[in-house]
C-alpha cells in the first residue's frame, strides 16, 4: 500500500486533480506539499558556432579533435536520455567562418541544429553575411525559432519571420525566451542587414522581460544576447543588459567568444541574481545549467518609475517603464 | 489552509528559481566514446563535395605565421600577397591596409596550405579595391590605426607614439600629407568598418573585381609555380613604444 500510495504521489505531482483527490484519502493536502518534489529543468545552450561543422583538424595547435556536429549531437542526446525535456539553445552566429558557409549558405549548419533539437535560437552579426535574403533562403532549413526583440524587421523580407519572444512548456514550465543582437552599423556592411533598424537593447530587453515575467507568467525569463560579454568601454554588454534591467532570469551570451569557466551572476536593477554564461565560440563547449524552481513569492515587478544608484557612482539612473 | 494550498498547486502556480547548477561541458572526441550516426549522414554528402574542393594543396608555409598587433606575421604575410596580386595584375598601389578581425584564424601553422587553410583565414565574401586618398586623410587613417594598437599593412610603416601614428613611410619614403595616395583594400573598410572612416573620403575608388580570398588563393598558387613558400616575418613595420 504503502509503494502505491508514493506511485499515485508521483502522479499527483504531475498536476492532474483527479489523481490528486486520490492522494487526499492516503494523505493530508498538507503532507502532500511538503513532500512535493520541486520543478527542474536543464538548459543546454551553445554560441558563436560558425559553421564548425567538423572538429578542428588534428594540426591545430589549441583546439586539435575538439568540437564539431557530431559529438555534440552525442552529449546532447546523452543529457536528454537522463533529463526528458531540456530547452536547447543558440546565442547567435551560428554562419561563417568555415568553406561550408561559402558553398552552402549556412543550409547544413540549420539542418543539423533542428537534427540535435534546437529549440531556439538568436541572430549574431554574422548571420547577415549574405544579406537578409541569405538568411531568409536557409529559414526553412530551421526547424526552431528565432528571437530577437531589439531589431525591427518590419521593414525587410524577415518580417514575421524572426519573433521578438517565445514561450516554451516544458516540464510544466513556461520559459520566456527572447533575443537582443548588437548594433549592426559599422559592424556589418549597410547592404547586408538592409532596412533593419537597431533599437536600444536596455529598454526593449525591460520591456519584453516584464511581458514575460508579468503577463505571460513565465516560470523563467532567457534572454538570448548577441552583444558580447564585456567591454573596456561603455559599450552595451552583457554586463551592462544584467545590471541595467530586471524579471531576467539568465543571459545566455555570445559575440566575444567569452570561454567563461562558469556563470557569472550580476545583480540587477532591483539587486535580483541574473545568471551570465557564454561558451566561446566553434561548439567547443556546451553549456548547462540545471535549474530548481519554487513557487513565486515575491512578485515584485516595479513597473513604476525606479530610481536606481549605480555603485560606480555615475549619475542616477532612471527606468522609465510602461 | 490544507485546502487552499491545494487549489495553488493544481493551479500551476508561477515559479521563480530557487537554485541553479552550472557546468560549461568540453566537446572532444573522448568527451565520450559517443557518435551520432544520425548527424554523420546528414554531413557525409556535404563533406565528402567540399572536402574534393578544399583539400588542395597549394603552397607549403615555412613557419608558424601568428595574428598579432600591432603587427603579425600572419597579416603581414596577408597584406605583402596582396600586393604582390594587385601589381601582377597592373596596379600600383602605395600601401595596403587590411583589418585584424578580418583574419580568421589565429594562426597560419607551418606546413602545407591547403584552399581550405585560405577559406578558413579569409571566409569572408569582401571585394578588393583601389581607393585614392588625400594625405589629409592618410594622417587621420593612420592615427585610427595607431588608436586601434596596429592593423595588418603593407608598404607602409608607423610608430605608434602615444596613441598617434609618427615617423610615417610609405614605399620606404616618408610621409607627405600634401599628397595623394593609392591604397589597396577591402570594401569593409572601404565602407567605414572597423572604424575606418577617414577611407569614406576617398577621392577615386576603384574596384579590382576579385575577392580578397580569390586574390590570395591566386597570387598564393603563383608563387608556388614561381618556387616561392609561404614567409610571414615581423619586420617592424608597425612598432609601438
């Protein structure tokens, strides 16, 4: 009796009522939630691919017979045989840097992200290298999406085709992902990325993770970031995107072909943990984070004006939110 | 009490992170015995034409050839080949200039050199121009390189003295900003990238009709067929104190 109870426990957890009425006879509502085992879920993420489809060759001196499609196809099918669901994503630039790009346009690198089950991913600056319409051509080569909130496409062929978010279930999760790539003037030649136009990656970050975290009531907010780890200057980062907004949850970064050798957690606007972690660049690593979720007690969105002292001492900070 | 939480955690209530576990995993092949049939065959046709293509060999490079600043063997090698094109194919230009992110790999090992090896350090699709520039102009370039703590060139020579360019040759000559000058390059640059926006004021530009990648490819094959390898040296060319 005792086993069937914990059987018909286990169920219950999975959020049917039915079941869980059933769990009433054997158990106190009370006993029931304290022995709830939390939600968890496991990210695996990757950034800056360019097109390393293979391992580096054997002569490479720093990343000889490291990386490449399949051993990562390997890893990831190993933690999904472990964990169930995982979410699977890209921080961006995921084109260029090796013959396949030139010779197939980035057709394989997609064929094979939808094949390893890429839930979703961001646009990097090199994923303009053949223009919009490059991209647009590989599009139904992608069986995921693609998220990026800070570049207004509605004035190019990408229209409708890049969402700013979405929302993923899983293990009876709701996780918000949205993307944030860098400014592309200067960055990339003005005929490849067109009619796209840059929007302010701090603010429309705020506003979309309130969305999220407000009104979707998402368990937890990704942002997807293509502006880099950090700089010397003060350049947008991934830094200055933690420190300078809130309800995001974790950045998964790219661009600066960062090798952190762990996450870094900054403080955000409301003194909050946002997790930071990028993986370098080529699929030589894959990161993970395993997450453990409790219910959401402090519900502190401030969506009303917040005055915020910044630590170096420069001037007060004001967020203005909708 | 009992009852309320009940209705909470049928209802799915919203979650918030209570703890995370993090590890950045290395991907090599013994990062487990592991294979993905699936993902080799999905590769194998697309391999096996590129690999026809790529695995040419075609020039032998005598020294590992590095991606530094201010200046590297790597894109020292880069910028002397493409000058050497431009003028095999009747040009004149009186310095070249390249960008260091441009160049792809960190380093040219010693070794053959295969079509693959120039993909890999030039993947980029960027045209090769000719742009003439006012002495003017030249000085406010070459202070953006020294600012930029150096760039691949050739034929050109600066110190970087407190983040400006001086002691300025060109062709061996010094610098003379009431001159014109013709300088071979790339359209990135040409357009402004890289922060190089003193070459928006070009006087003329003119296109070599070719990519940089097929520029190097090219002159890279003649010199072997003139029994010339692959020599990068650091030669001073752009020093900083």
């Amino acid at each position: 009796m005792e086993e069937l109870v914990k059987t018909k426990r286990r169920d219950f957890l999975k959020q049917t009522l039915s079941l869980s009425v059933f769990g009433m006879l054997a158990n106190s509502p009370m006993r029931v939630l304290a022995k709830a085992l939390p939600k968890k879920l496991t990210i695996l993420h990757t950034n800056d691919w360019h097109s390393r489809i293979e391992p580096f060759p054997a002569i490479d001196k720093n990343y000889g017979g490291m990386g490449g499609a399949e051993v990562r196809a390997a890893v990831i099918k190993n933690i999904r045989e472990k964990e169930g669901e995982i979410l699977l994503l890209d921080a961006g630039d995921i084109f260029q840097g090796t013959p396949y790009f030139n010779f197939y346009g980035g057709e394989l690198e997609f064929k094979l992200m939808t094949e390893m089950g890429y839930d979703c991913a961001t646009l990097g600056n090199h994923d303009f290298d053949n223009g919009l319409d490059g991209f647009n051509k590989q599009l139904p080569h992608a069986g995921f999406s693609f998220v990026n909130a800070n570049y207004d496409f509605s004035k190019t062929l990408l229209k409708d085709k890049i969402l700013p978010y979405k929302i993923f279930k899983k293990k009876g999760l709701k996780i918000g992902v949205f993307g944030i790539g860098i400014e592309l003037k200067g960055l990339v030649p003005d005929k490849l990325f067109g009619n796209t136009i840059y929007n302010d990656p701090v603010m429309i970050a705020n506003q979309i993770a309130l969305i999220l975290k407000r009104d979707k009531k998402c368990d937890l907010v990704i942002c997807l970031s293509h502006l880099g780890y950090k700089y010397n200057s003060s350049k947008v980062s991934d830094e200055v995107l933690a420190s300078q907004t809130q309800n995001i949850d974790l950045i998964i970064g790219g661009h600066t072909h960062t090798f952190l050798p762990e996450p870094v957690i900054f403080k955000n606007l409301v003194n909050k943990n946002v997790i930071v972690n990028q993986v370098g660049w080529a699929g030589l690593q894959l990161g993970r984070i395993d997450f453990t979720f409790e219910p959401f007690i402090n519900k502190n969105y401030s969506a009303q004006s917040s005055l915020i002292k910044f630590t170096n001492g420069e001037d007060a900070y004001m967020l203005m939110e909708g | 009490m009992g009852l309320l939480s009940l209705f909470v955690l049928s209802c799915n209530p919203q979650q918030q992170v209570l703890q995370s576990q993090s590890k950045n995993l290395r991907l090599n092949s013994d990062s487990l015995h592991l294979s993905d049939q699936h993902v080799l065959q999905t590769i194998q046709p697309y391999k096996i034409q590129l690999d026809s293509l790529m695995n040419v060999q075609i020039n032998t490079a005598d020294t590992d050839m590095k991606k530094e600043l201010p200046e590297g063997a790597l894109g020292n090698l880069v910028c002397d080949v493409l000058m050497d094109y431009a003028i095999a194919n009747g040009k004149h230009p009186d310095f070249c200039l390249m960008n260091h992110g441009g160049l792809r790999i960190p380093t040219l090992y010693k070794g053959p050199v295969y079509v693959r090896t120039v993909y890999e350090l030039m993947p980029f699709e960027n045209q090769l121009l000719l742009l003439q520039l006012s002495g003017i102009n030249c000085k406010m370039l070459f202070d953006a390189i020294a600012l930029n703590g150096g760039t691949p060139v050739a034929g050109l020579r600066m110190k970087i003295l407190n983040d400006s360019a001086s002691q300025i040759q060109i062709q061996n000559l010094d610098f003379d900003v009431n001159k014109n000058y013709w300088i071979l390059t790339s359209d990135y640059l040409a357009n402004g990238g890289d922060k190089a926006d003193a070459l928006k004021a070009a006087i003329q530009v003119v296109d070599v009709n070719i990519k940089i990648r097929d520029a190097l490819l090219v002159q890279i094959k003649q010199m072997k067929i003139n029994g010339k390898t692959l020599t990068g040296v650091k030669d001073g060319r752009i020093s900083k104190n």
